[in-house]
C-alpha cells in the first residue's frame, strides 16, 4: 500500500472527464465479480484482472489531473474520521495503485498465493479475507495509526498481507511460490514466508518513523492487514471453513428434490430399479445422470409421448404434462 498526502477538506475533481473515469472504474469492480460467479471464475483470477482492467482506465489517457482524481476520491482518505466523508475509500482504495510496478507486483503475489488459499478455503471466503483484512486493517486500522497526518491510502497490498496471514495459520505447512524481499522462491512454507514479512515489515516500520523520508509505502498498512488476517484465520479454523467439494452445490440441488412423480411412472421393472438405484445415489453426478436417464426412458401418463427434463421439472413433448420435482407435484 501507497499514501500520499493531502490537504484537509473535500477534494473537488481537477478534470471534468474524471467523473466518467471514476464511474467506469466502479462498473468494472462490480461488473467483473458478477462475471466471476456467472462464469465460475476464482476470486483471485477475477481481482487480479479487475485491477490490470483499471490501472489502464485511468493511466491510458496520461492525464495527471484525471489520475489525480482517481487517487483522491478512491483512495481511503483517513480524514474521513474527522469529516464523514469518502468512507467509500475503504473499499475502492483495494483497487488503485500509483504505477505500472505498484499494480504489477501486488497482482503477481497475489496471484501465486492467493489461488492457492482459495483452493482451500473456496470464492467467499476468500472474498471475505480479502475484503475484510483490507478495509479493517489497511482501511480503518492503519488510517487511526496515520492520523494526525491526512493522508491518502492506494493499493491492495494491505489486503494481500491480510490473506497471507489468514494463510499462515490455517494451513501453515503448505508450500507455494512466495516473494521474499524482491526474491522469488518456487516452493516455500506459508508460515516461513509470514514471518518473514512480518520481521521486514516490522523493521521498515520502524525505520520510516525514524526517518520520515523513507518513501511512501505504507509498511504499517502491511502490518495491520496480516494481524487482522490472522484473526480471520483464526475463526475460519474454529467454524471448520474449508473449499466445497466438487459437486457439493449439485448434490444439495438433487437432496431436495422430490422424485416420487417419477417413482409413479415406473412401471416397468427395470425402470423401478433405475428409480431404486437413484433413490440410493450419493455421488451427486452419478445420480445427475441417473436421473437423466430415467426420465428418457419413462412416458407421459396422459398420452404416453417421451418426457424430458429441463432443469427440475419434467415436461411431455406431446402434451401439457409435467411434473416439478422440487414440489413432488405433477399435472
């Protein structure tokens, strides 16, 4: 994370543009998340491309005022204590970065690491992390530290911190490519590569209060992300968090359906065993295509044309009947 300094007050926009910038910026946080779910995408995957997608929105046109803009009404503004205004920053400051290195390294970290702990812990809770780890801790946490300075807060790195220690105490012994201090390591401990961070952090901390020229980057935003993220590991473990299994949400879909309409129409023996076999299925996609099969082979009650099944409900392709197994109801 990045801050820069500001005056106290509201910030009014430099370039009138700025306003059509900043709106395209929110449809692409919001717009590229929805995709994400619609597609199956991973969190990880997603974030990364929404914020290559808004580096170049505000970068491209080369605008100094309109990248101003950009900083000062997205970034966290830890002013806001003190006005009410731009709490928004807590959330938007996640996706805007001061340069092509900025957003570069940030998104390449988080990427080797961060698809790795949502193998294990699934899209939500992930979300959950990396959200949450980067508005309390490099949000509200490192805003109260930074005051009396007004200050602007940029990047996602405090968010990265906080999803590096999430991971390091839920799964503290699995291996991943890691970045230890500008050093690119294929295959190293979680836990390693925390403690690691957390000491040079530590001592980039101190380091910039005693000489307050040492850059901008913001090591206590880093700091404060990874404790919070060590909480969340902390009551992920308790509540058992882990990824959900494949075909998890297909099986909860074929638990609570009905399929005595169907067990009605199985007249014929060998149909009354495929109807038996489905009842007694676990695996959810072997019972997917148990079910398929059964209803191809069954006929409609009223004028015995072929039924097909289109998402939970059984139709005849000759009349009107049909049966919706999610109520056990068939006319």
């Amino acid at each position: 994370m990045i801050y820069c300094r500001t005056p106290l007050g509201t910030v009014v926009l430099l370039n009138p543009a700025s306003a059509y910038v900043i709106a395209a910026i929110l449809c692409v946080i919001v717009g590229t998340y929805i995709i994400a779910i619609w597609r199956k995408m991973s969190f990880t995957a997603a974030t990364v491309i929404a914020n290559i997608i808004i580096f170049i929105i505000y970068m491209a046109p080369g605008n100094e005022e309109i990248i101003k803009d950009v900083f000062y009404n997205l970034g966290f503004n830890n002013s806001a204590f003190e006005t009410g205004e731009g709490w928004w920053g807590l959330f938007t400051h996640m996706y805007i970065h001061a340069n092509f290195l900025h957003v570069f390294f940030n998104m390449f970290i988080f990427f080797i690491m961060g698809i790795h702990f949502e193998d294990r812990v699934g899209f939500k809770w992930m979300a959950i992390v990396y959200w949450g780890t980067g508005i309390i801790g490099a949000g509200i946490i490192n805003g109260y530290i930074t005051l009396p300075d007004v200050v602007i807060g940029i990047g996602a790195s405090g968010a990265i911190s906080g999803v590096l220690g999430a991971f390091a105490i839920m799964y503290p012994r699995d291996r991943v490519p890691m970045v230890i201090i500008f050093i690119i390591l294929p295959r190293v401990p979680v836990a390693l590569g925390a403690l690691v961070f957390i000491l040079f952090e530590t001592f980039m901390s101190f380091a910039q209060i005693s000489f307050p020229g040492l850059g901008n980057v913001s090591h206590t935003a880093h700091l404060a992300g990874a404790a919070v993220g060590v909480v969340f590991g902390f009551i992920m473990m308790k509540k058992g968090v882990e990824a959900p299994k494949p075909g998890a949400k297909l099986g909860r879909k074929l638990d609570s359906l009905d399929y005595s309409p169907l067990g009605e129409l199985a007249y014929h023996p060998a149909n009354k065993e495929r109807y038996e076999a489905l009842l007694k299925e676990d695996i959810p996609e072997v019972k997917e295509v148990l079910l398929e099969d059964l209803v191809s082979r069954l006929r409609c009650p009223d004028c015995s044309s072929i039924l097909t099944l289109k998402g939970t409900t059984v139709r005849c392709e000759g009349c009107a009947w049909k049966a919706d197994l999610r109520k056990g109801r068939a006319g």
